[in-house]
C-alpha cells in the first residue's frame, strides 16, 4: 500500500471491469492510497489478488464507509445503485468518481450533482472519451467544418459469456442507448455547441432474457438549434452483427472528419472493450473543388503518436480527478454536462417507448 506523504484516501466500490481498472489507476498514481475495495461477489478477491493482496476487503459501502474513512469514493457498480452511493459519498464529506451514466433517471442525477454541490466537493463523471487525444482532435476538427454538421456514430456489441452476462445486468435498469449513448451525446454536443431540440428513437426486444419493455438494440436522432442532426445505434447480445459495429464520423459543408479503426474495427473486436475507444487514424476529407469540379485537396490523414489503450485512459481520467481536488477546479460545466446528456439519453428511451418525436425544448 502507498504511504508516501499525504495521499487522497479512495474507497473503491464495485470491482468489476471498470472498477478494476480504476483501482490499478489508484494502485499506481502517486496521490492516492486505495483505503479498501467494495463488491457483493468474489470479484473484490480477484482484484485484490491482482493488486499484491494488500487491500481490506468489504461487501458493504456503509461498513466500509464508516471502517476507513475515505477521502473520495470511485463508483463503478450498476447504474442503479449510483445515486444512492454518490448521495452517501457526499454526506460523508468525499469527493466522487463516478463512471457514466450519473444514475439511472434524469431526476436522480440532478440530486447528485446537486449533493455535489452542497458538500462542496468534486464530482468527476466518468467520460472516458474526454481524456483521449485522437476524440480531442476528433472533436476538434469537426470545428472546422461549418454548419450544420451530420454527426454517424455506432458502437454494437455482439457479445457472450461474461459480456453478455454483463449487458443483461445492465439491462435490468438501462437500455443500451442510454448506458453507451450518453458518451456519443456528449461528443455531439461538443461537436456542435449548440442547443438540442428534439430526438426521435426506435428499438427492438430482440430476446426473452432481458426485462419485458426494455429492448437490447436501439437507433437514436437528434436535431440541433443550429440545424445539425446526429445518428447513434447500439446493440448488445449473441445475436448482434459485427458488420459495420464501428462507425465514428461527422461531416459539414467544408468536408467530413472519420474515425478510421481498421484493427479495432475489424472481426470479433466489437465486445472488446480496448476495441471502444482506439482510434489508429483521422481521415479528414476536404469538400474543396477546382474548376473541372474535381476536388482540389487529397485527404489528410491524422495519425497521432499518443494512442492510449484503455488502461491508461483509465489513469488519464483518474489524474483528472486529483488534478480537481487538488487544484480545486471549478467542476460546475462538467456536472451539467453530465446531466444534459443524461437528459438527451432519456429523451431517447421515452421515444422508443412511446413512438412519438420528444421536445427539448
């Protein structure tokens, strides 16, 4: 365990993929000591193992709460059970890592930024996609465009075993395009900085083993204030295809900006989760034409040195959080990002649900 001068004390509750790899994060940034590891099976004992077995170990955040007294709290359970942590974290007077989405209703996740608020400490949500270079510049450049911009995204998961074992706990409270969706959104929003008007969905139940009026496949739209539309579709189960699982693209007036991920886009990479944010290049496609109407500028292809895989992004985003405490940044646009995209999300899913366009506004 770290004792080197003063750490930030972090209790880590849920130990599952995400939580692992914010616990090895916190098992290696100097800053932090992991005060003990949260979860209600033996995947507590299997992260322990992997961090040199030096952790206390609990199945209750209440008996840990009050066992370590931590300084900042990293959730990365169910999204059900996000509110009502992050709320007993902040009582508490700890700072908040929490992973997306902020909870499992708008409402829930406007009182715990609200909580946040309060308590006077630091909620940092986690938007894996804001802490990598290539979706940076992605974003970027999709500035140079002009407007209206046409944002395709997609992330379909054909998944089994453990992943799919994963998904349909998910599904229990959230749909696919609300889990994955609200990163998709909020690279949106930042793409076109302008105000969401109204969304339409559709989705299919396409099996038994999840919740009757919830559905594993999903395709959203949004119309923007300043006439931009944005696509998004996700799927999770066996029976997804992988065809064109991985589409990251926008294009405007002056061209069109892709993601092309011609590995991690490839055959049976789409359950993998190193696969979801890898990049390898940006092609950027200038509409420019000469007088024969031919265009006048090749493609520029962008291939950034820094391609973190997804444990680093993980130390990325978890720097960013001792970076805020520490520095005591002012957190307030992240929050309400979070929320506003959150919002967008469940737009969404009551307009699958009910069949009708929903207004934003």
């Amino acid at each position: 365990m770290q004792n080197k001068g003063k750490h930030l004390r972090v209790l880590v509750v849920g130990c599952g993929n995400m939580g692992s790899s914010h616990a090895k994060a916190y098992h290696t940034i100097e800053g932090f000591e992991i005060c003990g590891l949260v979860s209600k099976g033996k995947s507590r004992e299997l992260l322990n193992a992997k961090l040199g077995n030096c952790y206390a170990l609990f199945n209750d955040m209440d008996e840990a709460m009050k066992a370590t007294q931590p300084d900042a709290v990293c959730i990365s359970t169910y999204p059900d059970t996000h509110e009502k942590f992050a709320i007993k974290a902040f009582e508490n007077e700890c700072h908040v890592f929490i992973e997306k989405p902020l909870a499992d209703s708008i409402e829930g996740a406007e009182r715990v930024a609200e909580a946040a608020k309060k308590a006077g400490k630091k909620l940092v949500v986690g938007y894996i996609l804001r802490h990598h270079p290539s979706w940076e510049r992605f974003v970027e450049l999709s500035h140079e465009l002009g407007k209206p911009l046409v944002m395709r995204m997609n992330l379909n998961q054909q998944s089994d075993g453990s992943m799919w074992t994963l998904h349909r706990n998910l599904m229990n409270s959230l749909s696919p395009i609300v889990d994955c969706g609200v990163h998709y959104i909020d690279v949106m929003c930042q793409m076109t900085r302008s105000k969401p008007l109204q969304v339409y969905a559709i989705g299919a139940r396409l099996t038994e083993e999840i919740p009757a009026g919830n559905y594993n496949y999903g395709q959203l739209q949004i119309r923007f204030e300043d006439g931009s539309v944005g696509w998004y579709e996700a799927g999770w189960g066996p029976m997804v295809s992988e065809t064109a699982f991985f589409v990251k693209d926008v294009f405007g007036p002056k061209g069109s900006v892709s993601i092309v991920a011609t590995e991690a886009g490839g055959s049976g990479k789409s359950s993998s989760i190193e696969a979801h944010t890898k990049t390898e290049a940006l092609r950027f496609h200038h509409a420019d034409l000469d007088k024969n109407e031919k265009f006048a500028k090749e493609d520029t292809w962008i291939n950034l040195e820094d391609e973190p895989d997804h444990q680093e992004l993980c130390n990325r985003e978890q720097r960013y959080f001792l970076k805020s405490i520490v520095e005591d940044i002012d957190l307030a646009a992240h929050s309400e990002d979070a929320v506003n995209s959150l919002r967008i999300a469940f737009a969404c899913d009551e307009s699958v649900r009910t069949g009708k366009v929903v207004s934003l506004v």
